[in-house]
C-alpha cells in the first residue's frame, strides 16, 4: 500500500505539467450524474443489469488519479461523490436484500453471481480506502482542497454505513449478534494512518486531521463498539505497520482519540454498552470490561514502544495519570515506562521529561503501591538550575507540595531543598523566585527544624571561624549538610529588582505568624503578566525624573558626560 | 413556739408586760425604779410596735443593694403597705373634695379672718376683725400725697375726665398745643385731687350710660375731622401764594451773571502727563534693596543645596518611601527647556548659524516688544517673516504673525514629521526641528502646549525610527548630531508632559512586549529596543523602587535577557551584552539584584571564550554538564584587544573574530562593574561569584596578557576572601518579644461610695445631676399620676355600685311597699268575700 501511495506521489510531481491536457480527456470519459442515474435505476430494474456495477466502478480507475494530481473541478467532486452515494445504494440494496451472502442450498448461478458480487464489493470499499489514502499535495490551500475533504470525509461515511450494514446482514447465522471487524480493522488501518506529519502539533503532538476528527466525533466518542473494537484491533494494526512515518501518525492519532475525553466514564460502568454503533453488536464481548482494559493496555504498551517524537512523547506523560491509567488492569506495566522516562530526562539533560513521568509514578505510588527506591534523591536530582525556567515548574512544585507533606521527612533532606531551590534563585527570573519564596515559607512552617535555615541558634562568638557546611555537590538531600548553612541567597532577593519579589523575600525576615501560603497564587507568574500587571497601574500625578542630566546619550568614551560610554552608534 | 397565731400574740403580749397582771412583783425593784409614767407609756409603744412588726413581716420591706450590703450598710427599709395607705387617704380627701365641688360653678370662698378656725371663739374673732380693719386704714396712703397716682381716675365730669382725658382725645397734630398740654398735664396732677375732692363733695360721681359715652366719641371724631380741613385749606393757600410768585424769583435768579466753565476745561497735555505721572508714582513699588549679586561660593552652594535634596528625595524614592511635596520640583525644573530658547543658543547647543539667526530675531521680537522703532528698521526682522502686532489697551505687542505659524507646522503624527523633514539632511533636520519648538512655544498661543506635548511624542516615534534605519558613513556625524538633539529634546521635555509621556513610553513597552511574545527572533530585538531602553534609564529617575515606567522597562529588558538565543544569534549576544551593561547603569545607585543578568552574563561568556567546556563545570550556575562549544566561541589564540574602544550598534551584526574578542573584553569589563558595585554588597556574593570565578580562572589561561582579566580575577578572589570571612550564619527571627498587652486596673483616689460621679467637670457633673433628677422627678410625677387615676377609676365603680345597689334596694323597698299594701288590700277584699258569703 505504502510502495503504492509513494509511487503514486512520484508520478505526482512529473505529472502535474501534463495534466492539463491529459485532464480534459479524463473529464470527459467520465459519466455525468444523469448517466450514473440511469445506471441506477437500470441495476435496480433487472439482476441482469449487474454488470453495469463495473461500469461504475472503473470510474474510480479514473478519478483517483485526477486527485492525485492535484487538480480541483468541482464537476468532478459532484460528479464522485455522487457516483459513490449511488454504489453505496446499489450495495446496501443488495446487503439488505441478502443478495450478498452464500445462501445454504443455493442454485450454483446464484452461488457465482454471489461471490461475484461480494467481489465487486470490496472492490467497492478498496477504491473507498484508496480515495482515503488519497495525498492531497498542497495543504495551504484548504479552500482549493474542500472537494477532496468532502470526498474523503462522505467515503468515511459511507465506510461506516457500510460496516453498520454488514454487522446487521453479514452475521454468519440469522440474527446472531455479529460485529463486522474486518471491515472496521480494514477502515482503521486505513483511517489512523492518514494526515502528515507537519499536522502534527507542536505542543502536545496531537494532529489536526481532519478525516480522524471527524470519526471522532461522529463515532469514536459517541459509540462503545466502536472503542472496543478499535482497542481490540489495535496491536494488529501496530503490527502491521512497517513505515516509521505511518507509526508516528498512527501515535498521534490515537492520541487525539484519547486525549480530548477519557475512554468511558469510571463510575458508569453499567451503562457502558448503551449506546452501540451497530444495531446488534455482540453485547457479552463488549461488555467485558476487564478484557477491554486489557486490550487497551496491551495495545498502549506496544504504542508507547513505538518509536514516538519527543513531543509525542511528552504528551503521552502528560495524559498518561488521568487518560491511561485509570484504565489499566494492572498499571504496574507502565512502571518501567515511568522510570525509565523518568531517567531519561536526565540523561537528555531535558529536565521536563522527568517532571511530566513524575505525575504518572506519583498515581503508581500513590494508588498501586508501587516502591520506587532513593525517591528523594532523584526528586533532588531535578533541582536543576534549568528548573525554575520551565513552564513546567508549577507543575513539579504541586507535586513537590504533596511529596513535602509529611512532617516525619527528615529535616535534613527539607534543608537540602530549601537551600538548592535558595541556590537556584540566584538565576532565576522572577516567576520562579516568586513560586519558591511561599514553598520554603510552607516548608519551614512544616518543618519548624528548618527555621534554622534563616536563624541559626550557633553562638555568635565562633561566627568568626564559620565556614559554610554546605556540599552543593552531593546528590543525596539527606547527606548534604544543608541543615546548618542558611539561605543568604534568598536574603539578597530582598534587593531584586522587581518591588513584589523584593518585598515578597521579606517575609523571611519577618515573625512566621501566617498560618501558610496558598502556592496556586503564585504558581503562574510569567512576563508577560507581570508587565500586564505593571501597565494597568494608572498613572497618578507625578513621574520622577532623573536629574543627573548627561550631555550624551552614547559614545563619549573620553568625556565624562555620557550615558551609556562604551557604546556607540 | 407552738399553737396558732392568736396563742402565739397572747404570749408574747404577755412575756412582754403588757397583758395580764400589770403590776406583778416578780421583777421588783428595778422596774419599780425605772417606771415614771411618760417613759413606760413610751416603751409600751415601742414594745407594741415591736411585736406588730415580728407578727406581721410583709409590712416591711428592704430594698437590697450588692454595694451597701457588701460594705455593711445599713438597708433602707420601707413599708409599702403603710405608705400606700397613706397615699390612699390623701387621694380619698382630695377625692371627695372634688366631688363635693362636682357641678357646682362660683360661689364665695369666705375668706375673712378666723373663718375656719376653730380655736377662736366669735367674740374674738370679731375682735381680731376690727383690729385688721383699723390698721388697713392707718396704713392707706394719705389722700392729700401730691405723687400718689392711684386707681383714681383724676377730674372728671359727667363721667368725663377732664385734663388727662383731653391729651388722650388728642390735639397731636398741632406742636404748639402740644406744648400747653405738657404744661396742662402738669397742674392737672398738682389740681386734679382738689377739684376731685370738691366735686366730689358737691355731687356724686354719676356713672355714664352707654349712649353717652357714644355720643361723646361721635362728637370727638367730627371735631377732629374739621380740625383736619381747616388745617389742608391753610396750605394749599400757602401753596398758590408761592406759584405766583415764582416767576419773579425765577427772573431775578437769571438776571445775576455766573462765572463760566471753570471746572470743566480739558486738561493740557502737560497735565495729563502730570497726572500720569502722579498715577504712576503712586503705583511704583516702593524702592527697596536690590538683591546682592551672589558670589560664586554662594552660588555653587545654593546649586549643591538643590541637587542635595534632589539626591534625598531619590534617596526616598529608592527606599520606596512615598513622598508628597514632589510636584514643586517639576515646576522649578519647567522653565530650563524654554527658558533656552530666549537666551540664544544656550537652550541648542548645535544649531546650525542660520537657523540662529532666526531664532534670535524671533526671540528678539517677542522680548523687545517696546522698541517699535528698531525693530522696524531692522532688515533681519523682515527676512524673519512678517510679524503682526496686536493693541491692548496702548500697549502694542508683537507676535510672530499666523502666517509665520502656518508655515512651518507642527507635525502631530509621525507620518507628518517625516513629510516635513524629507529631503533635508540629518543637520538640516535639527534645525527644523528646533524651529518647530520655537514657534510653538506655549506662551504664544493657547493650544500650544498640547500641540508640542504630541510633537515630542511624535519625536521619540522618530528617533525610534531613526535607530533602525541605515546611515552610510558620511552622514555617521549628521546621524549623531541629529540623535543626541533628539534624546536630550525628549528628556528635557519628559518634565513638562509627564503624563503624556508615561502613556507614550508604557505603549511602546506594550508594542515589545509584543514583539516578544511572538518568538520571532527576526522582530526583537531591534536596534531601536535597545535605543529605548537608553533613552529611558537617561529621562528617568532608574534608582526608584517603583516607578510607572522604569520599572515594567526593567522587566521587559530582564525579559530580553532570558528570551535572547545568544549561541545561534550574533546580534543576540550584542543586544544581550548591551543590555546587561545598560542595567549596570540603571542600578549604578540602587544596586539592586538582578538574577537573569547574573544568568545572562555566564551564558554570555560560556558563549565567547575559547574551549568552553574545559570549564569546571560543578561550580557553574547555569548548567550541570560541561559547556559545548557553540560557533561564537573564540579561538584558543586569538588575543583580546589591550585598550576596549567603543562598541558601535550599527555594527552588532558582525561576526568577526576581532568583533567577538572585543566583546568578551566589553564582557569582562561588565561583570567587573557588576562585581565592584551590584554583587559586591550581596550577602549570597559567594555563591553569585562563584561560576564567575571559574570562569575567569578558565579565560586567564589564555589572555593572560590582557590586563583587564587577571584584574579581575584577583578583584573577585579578593572580594571572596572578604565575604568568606564576614560570612556568618543567618539570624533573621530575631524578632524582639513582643509584649502581652496589659490593661492596669484604674484606681480612684479618695473613693467615696457615696459619689456618684468623679467627673472632673463641674458644670458637666451638674448637669448630669440635674439631668438625673428631672428623670427622677419626671417618674415619680408620672407614677403618681398613674396612681390618681386609677384610685379615680376604682371610686368611680365604687360609686357606679353603690348607685345601682341603692337604685334597686329603692325600687325592692317601693315594691315591698306596694306588695305590702295589696297584700293588705287583698286580706281585705278576701276578708270582705267571706263576709259577704258568710251572709
């Protein structure tokens, strides 16, 4: 399929100058509506007319490669997307008139013209498949694009109709639940790995394609059969795909299936199969929620092994507490997955990976118990000076706040925090000086052992031999030393720049008398509303001028008299 | 004690004495002794009422008080019973006395002597009454005493006062008659009582009757009446006689001649100019002592006293602390900027000589207002352009003429500015621009002002501008000429239109900010950012803790560093540089703390010095892992330039070798200014200096030779061993014990339970007193008049039941009688039936 497509691609390009005179003839080859409406009502007088299904079908043959080529006729978009709604009639006449299966004691004619007509069938949806997969060459222009989307999006419709028709007819007994998987195996194959990788946001690597946001909302969300079927069918999907583009956008994909709403709703488990897709799915199999938990863990654990980009990475952290876990059988699996993120954001000097596995690990110790050795110590290790210029930053001291909770953690490891993140602020900007001045204010209410870290009880006579004790190079919070070092890095923050932070830093030198500061305040600073924040100030009377007056603004390296000296212009 | 109430009062009757054998022997002598009658008659009753008291306790009552019964006072006892029924009687005999007097109207009240007394027996009652009557008449004013005017009338006749009565009729009118009756009255009250006396004697005094006394006032009215015509008649003669002769006064009048139009005359000219001058004269300020003419030393301190207290007020500015008296210094510094402009050449220094020229004849025009004359002569006024004059009450004043003003324009966008200052050079745009100022100086027209408020709005747009734009190197001399009149127009300007300028400056801010949310790193930083940041740490006060827009300026700047991609970018690591120095200037005085620039200048120099990642990196701020070498990274041998010229923005995109040593040298000589000034008094100095430390340990190895970097290597290392041996451990809770707060109990000297009040004021104290007492007053008042009423109420029943009780005994008797009497008849009738039947 994949050789297929990227042929197709090639003769793309060469093709393109050609296919204005080739594209007349095509045209013209084509049937008009009318015709295809006679053919129609010819297939549906007489048996004898079903040869003209061909006909119809070869028409595909012809306007694919008019796609391909990138060219936009709205007479042939009419004209195609009338031609498939007349095939999807003819064929859901004849599925619903039982024309298509094998009857037992059948004549042997009617045997042949059954599979015969089975054939053309899926002839049917492959050329719907291919007008799927169809690569519109230039996505700028969306405008220039609509035919194709409408195309692509009325065979996805039309896909679906047909699977529906087949799970109602093609069930191998008579009104025996039946769910037509191959079909929808086929249609997902074929469905998440559309779009391009340039869809791919940036941000949280989800994919602006539009075929699968379609599904999702016409279907995905809105019928279980349909998610079972699909977490069914998933790992064989993985399994089938060999191109390492296709993979990346099947991730992606999948992730925006997942990411927008959680797969079913915990607490209403028993109203889960109330809303099917097809009218009479096979309610003991979906109603198993164990083997769909399993199915979706088995097929997430092969998704995640798949080589993902970085931000498909990212996002998975992101999403895997609240989206994926809550739905595993056994969430222990994703362990090594955590941890193993969890290093290799040290490894890649990419502290934000190790921040977002370590919402995940938290659910893991929290809820499954699991045991995760030398916590502190790598919880320590993030304190990188990279930390508090992270965007996630607010989201590793939540985590922090809750790890902190304890009062029986030895005081020495709080020190330890207390005075890397002291130490950090040195190169801070402001909305991270602003998030750990609370935080250490809340730690040594906590810890009150801490308070020697701004009052030190050591007699002011051996002042004079202190050395600082301090060993910023330990990895261990609790062998650090820091108990009995203080935190002059945070005193000098009461000289910062900026007026708030400055009078914030204060609070260290005054009584402890707040019961604790609520961090959510003050998690979310960042320039741009700081500098908000300083422009909605009204201007009240009076501007203080500068009265030093210079004769210069700029270069007068000899004179005296300049503003800025070592500059020119 | 046992038995019943009754058993019980006999023997206490009896223990006490009182009933039973009275003069028993049992107690013998002594009470024998002790017994004179008044005293054991008083002891009875006090004995009795003892007992009354002890067999009958609901009679007495005691009011019980917390204060008196804890200081064993002795309780105030009552007996309700006792005073109601007091209250009871007084309000029966009030009662009856009201009834008795019920429906009765008058009547006499005999009120003569000894009436209701009851001791007097009626012979001396009548004594008693001859006696008072005797010494009234004695003591009666004689009849005869001359300044008696008693209830007497005076004279009178017929029942008509004579005399007095005549005044009171009133011949008012007339003065002369006034007069006599002055003296009238005065006999009368010397004769009256003799003629009273003789009339009297003669007949009695008649009294009049009612149609009489009318009469008497008919005749009155229509004597005054005449009297009143007569006297309109008399002067309305009067009146004629003088028409007539008016002509003939009138005639003689006009005859007589009159000195002519003495007063009127119009005064010489020498007069006027006399009176002026008097006017003037008195108008003229009194002579007083000019000023001295300061001496320099006075001069320069006075200068100094200014600047002082510039300095103190930032001073408070950078403590944060709030001050008010601000606003004069604006008003005092107001004047420099024009003020300039009049005193030639002073205000501009660059100008070009032409345009002078003109300034000065226009400045000339406007100051000698009063010479007419020379003024017209002058050829360079009419090269000037045309001049109107305008007359004010004699006084003529020149101004330059509309024509003139609307000529050159006062460009109020930035569009406009560039159309008026197209096709000219960089110089030639000075003095354009200067000529704007000068026409449109705020005291020649209204409006001015705010037109010249948008004009240096429109001018800090334009220099803006002018910083993005190339120059070749021709012009580079025009270029800066023509910036530096701008900055330094804009920063004497910033005074005059501070809120306009606030505006103007936070939107530019805003428009940054903008720029940089965007991430493109092709939009920000641009030359003319790093020309705005300048421009304002040069116009603003940049030591203040806060200020409207220094402070989000800092921010933005701060910002920048943090934003700034210093390893890919060339132009980047320039801006970067650039700014940090730039911050070194805003807080040469406040030598506040800045962590991005801390952040900035190590990224900066890991960025510019050769084989960056043989640095130790444990000590490093800013990463963990050894540095990479990026492309800006020097090369091992390339030497630093000896003496650091000037860095030019026109050249920041250059990425040369010797473009790039230059800037590691102007980095170097930048974290020296930090450390000497910003780091150096920081408690954490160790802990800043440390990665810087390394650094330089790391660069020393290979530009030993400049001496800029061993400097300040052993600058740091110095400054270290000092902050290492001043570093003592932190004490910052030790917070003073802050006290709990104690409320001593008041007491009062010389207490007296008894007092009321110890208000010091003693009118205020009385008035509580009386206030407390009309209270009190007020609610017994209001109790007793509750009380009347319903004793009121209560007889009224009363009475209503006896009256109905005697209504029906009467109406029970009468048909008693009634029945009796039938009963009677009827025996008699019955008697009489059997009789008859009986016969």
């Amino acid at each position: 399929m994949a050789k297929k497509r990227s042929a197709v691609k090639d003769t793309n390009v060469k093709r393109q100058k050609v296919v204005a005179v080739a594209d007349v003839d095509v045209q013209s080859s084509l049937l008009s509506i009318d015709d295809i409406k006679s053919i129609h009502s010819k297939i549906n007088e007489s048996s004898k007319n079903y040869n003209n299904i061909v006909q119809l079908l070869k028409q595909y043959d012809l306007i694919i490669p008019i796609y391909n080529n990138c060219s936009n006729d709205q007479d042939v978009d009419l004209k195609s997307r009338f031609l498939s709604l007349t095939l999807y009639k003819i064929f859901s006449k004849l599925i619903s008139s039982n024309k298509l299966k094998v009857s037992f004691g059948a004549s042997n004619e009617l045997k042949l013209v059954c599979k015969w007509l089975k054939a053309k069938y899926d002839d049917f949806k492959t050329q719907l498949f291919k007008i799927i997969n169809i690569k519109s060459v230039d996505d700028e222009n969306d405008d220039e694009n609509e035919g194709l989307y409408s195309l692509k999006i009325d065979s996805l419709d039309l896909l679906m109709k047909l699977l529906n028709l087949e799970s109602q007819y093609f069930s191998p007994n008579e009104n025996e639940p039946y769910f037509a998987n191959l079909t929808y195996k086929k249609i997902l194959i074929n469905l998440l790995k559309t779009g391009e990788l340039k869809q791919i946001l940036k941000h949280d690597a989800t994919i602006n394609n539009y075929l699968l946001l379609e599904f999702q909302e016409s279907y995905f969300n809105k019928y279980w059969d349909l998610k079972y079927f699909m977490f069914n069918e998933l790992q064989d999907i993985i399994n089938s795909l060999d191109n390492d583009t296709d993979k990346q956008l099947l991730v992606s994909n999948v992730l925006t299936l997942l990411k927008s709403k959680s797969i079913y709703n915990i607490t209403e488990i028993d109203e889960i199969t109330s809303n099917n897709y097809t009218s009479n799915p096979p309610l003991k199999t979906i109603s198993n929620i164990t083997q769909f938990n399993s199915n979706f863990e088995k097929s997430i654990l092969k998704l995640i092994n798949l080589p993902l980009l970085s931000n498909q990475y990212k996002s998975i952290l992101l999403i895997l507490h609240k989206r994926i876990i809550p739905f595993f059988n056994n969430p222990t699996n994703l362990m090594d997955f955590l941890t193993d993120s969890y290093n290799i954001g040290f490894k890649l000097n990419d502290i934000s990976i190790s921040i977002l596995s370590l919402n995940g690990l938290w659910e893991l110790i929290n809820n499954y118990n699991l045991n995760y050795p030398e916590f502190f110590i790598k919880l320590y290790a993030i304190l990188t000076p990279d930390l508090l210029h992270l965007n996630y930053k607010s989201r590793f001291l939540r985590l922090l706040d809750i790890f902190m909770t304890s009062t029986h953690l030895s005081s020495s490891i709080v020190a330890s925090f207390i005075k890397k993140f002291s130490k950090l602020s040195l190169t801070a900007p402001p909305s991270g000086i602003v998030c750990i001045i609370p935080f250490i204010y809340n730690l040594m209410k906590r810890h009150p052992t801490c308070m020697l870290l701004i009052h030190s009880t050591s007699d002011p006579l051996n002042d004079a031999n202190y050395i600082d004790p301090f060993n910023d190079l330990e990895h261990d919070p609790s062998l650090t030393n820091a108990i009995n070092s203080s935190i002059w890095e945070l005193q000098s923050q009461i000289q910062h720049y900026h007026p708030n932070v400055s009078s914030l830093a204060k609070i260290i030198t005054q009584p402890f008398n707040k019961y604790n500061y609520n961090i959510e305040d003050f998690l979310d600073w960042n320039y741009e509303k700081l500098i908000n924040s300083e422009l909605s100030k009204k201007y009240k009377g009076e501007l203080s001028i500068e009265f030093e007056k210079w004769n210069k603004l700029l270069g007068g390296l000899k004179e005296d008299d300049t503003y800025l000296k070592d500059y020119d212009y | 004690m046992a038995g019943s109430q009754l058993k019980q009062l006999k023997a206490t009757l009896k223990s006490a004495g009182l009933t039973g054998q009275t003069n028993q022997k049992k107690k013998g002598k002594k009470h024998a002794q002790k017994t004179p009658n008044e005293t054991r008659r008083a002891d009875k009753e006090e004995l009795l009422s003892k007992i009354r008291e002890q067999f009958n306790p609901f009679d007495v009552k005691v009011t019980r008080n917390k204060r008196a019964d804890a200081m064993e006072k002795k309780r105030t006892v009552g007996k309700p019973g006792i005073s109601k029924q007091i209250g009871e009687e007084n309000r029966r005999a009030a009662w009856e006395e009201k009834m008795s007097r019920k429906n009765k109207v008058g009547g006499l009240v005999d009120r003569r002597f000894g009436e209701n007394n009851a001791d007097l027996t009626a012979e001396e009652k009548m004594l008693e009454r001859f006696a008072r009557e005797r010494q009234a008449q004695a003591s009666k004013p004689s009849l005869f005493n001359l300044d008696d005017d008693d209830d007497d009338d005076g004279l009178t006749h017929l029942g008509q006062s004579l005399g007095l009565g005549m005044s009171s009729a009133g011949y008012d009118d007339d003065g002369d008659d006034d007069n006599e009756m002055d003296e009238d009255d005065f006999f009368s009250k010397k004769r009256g009582p003799q003629v009273d006396i003789e009339e009297s004697s003669n007949e009695p005094v008649r009294k009049k009757t009612k149609a009489e006394v009318m009469k008497e006032v008919i005749a009155k009215s229509k004597f005054h009446k005449h009297e009143r015509q007569k006297q309109q008649e008399a002067t309305k003669a009067a009146v004629m006689e003088l028409d007539d002769d008016f002509e003939d006064v009138m005639s003689t009048l006009r005859s007589t001649k009159q000195p002519r139009g003495s007063g009127i005359t119009p005064k010489s000219e020498a007069d006027i100019k006399y009176d002026m001058k008097v006017k003037e004269v008195a108008l003229d300020r009194r002579a007083a002592p000019a000023d001295r003419t300061k001496t320099e030393e006075e001069l320069e301190k006075e200068k100094n006293d200014h600047l002082a207290s510039l300095e103190a007020a930032r001073l408070r500015r950078m403590e944060g602390v709030l001050d008010e008296d601000r606003v004069a210094d604006a008003d005092e510094l107001d004047d420099d900027f024009w003020a300039g402009s009049d005193n030639e050449a002073d205000g501009f220094k660059i100008r070009d000589s032409d345009n002078e020229d003109e300034a000065n004849n226009e400045s000339e025009a406007e100051s000698e207002s009063d010479s007419e004359d020379e003024d017209k002569d002058s050829p360079r006024n009419r090269a000037a352009g045309q001049v109107g004059t305008i007359t004010i009450g004699g006084k003529v004043i020149k101004i330059s003429s509309s024509k003139a003003a609307s000529s050159i324009p006062c460009p109020q966008s930035l569009t406009e500015l560039n159309s008026y200052v197209s096709g000219n050079d960089y110089r030639q745009q000075i003095s354009l621009i200067s000529k704007v100022f000068q026409v449109y100086q705020p005291r020649l027209a209204a409006g001015n002002k705010e037109k010249i408020g948008v004009f240096t709005s429109v001018l800090l747009d334009y220099i803006l501008q002018l910083a993005d734009t190339e120059f070749s190197k021709d012009e580079r001399e025009k270029y800066i000429e023509l910036m530096e009149f701008l900055s330094k127009s804009i920063r004497d300007l910033s005074e005059k239109f501070q809120e306009k300028f606030c505006s103007d400056f936070r939107a530019h801010i805003e428009s940054i900010q903008k720029r940089i949310e965007s991430g493109d790193s092709n939009t920000y930083p641009k030359k003319s950012d790093l020309l705005f940041y300048t421009v304002v740490g040069r116009t603003f006060s940049t030591s203040d803790l806060y200020h409207l827009v220094v402070t989000p300026t800092v921010i933005l700047m701060t910002e920048t560093l943090e934003f700034l991609k210093i390893e890919k970018n060339p132009t980047h690591l320039f801006a970067g540089i650039y700014i940090s120095d730039l911050l070194l200037q805003y807080q040469r005085l406040s030598k506040r703390l800045i962590p991005e620039v801390i952040n900035f200048l190590e990224r900066a120099f890991l960025a510019l010095i050769p084989e960056p990642e043989k640095v130790s990196y444990e000590s490093l701020a800013t990463r963990e892992i050894p540095a990479k070498p990026c492309g800006s990274n020097l090369k091992p041998n390339t030497e630093l330039p000896q003496e650091l010229g000037v860095l030019k923005i026109s050249e920041w995109n250059v990425t040369s070798e010797s473009h790039r040593a230059h800037l590691l040298a102007k980095l170097v000589k930048t974290l020296d200014g930090y450390s000497s000034s910003v780091f150096k008094e920081k408690e954490s100095f160790q802990e800043i200096a440390l990665p810087f430390i390394a650094i330089t340990k790391h660069l020393v190895k290979y530009h030993a030779s400049t001496p800029a970097v061993p400097a300040l290597l052993s600058k740091l290392q110095n400054l270290n061993k000092i902050a290492r041996s001043e570093r003592k451990p932190l004490r910052l809770q030790a917070h003073r014990a802050v006290a709990i707060p104690t409320y001593v109990p008041k007491f009062e000297e010389n207490f007296n339970p008894d007092k009321k009040s110890y208000d010091p004021d003693a009118t205020r104290q009385e008035i509580a007193k009386l206030r407390h007492q009309i209270k009190d007053e007020r609610k017994q008042a209001l109790r007793e008049i509750r009380k009347d009423s319903q004793f009121e109420a209560r007889e009224q029943i009363k009475k209503k039941k006896q009256d109905y009780q005697d209504y029906h005994s009467k109406m029970a008797r009468i048909l008693n009688s009634i029945q009796t009497e039938e009963g009677a008849a009827k025996n008699q009738y019955e008697k009489e039936k059997r009789q008859r039947k009986g016969r």
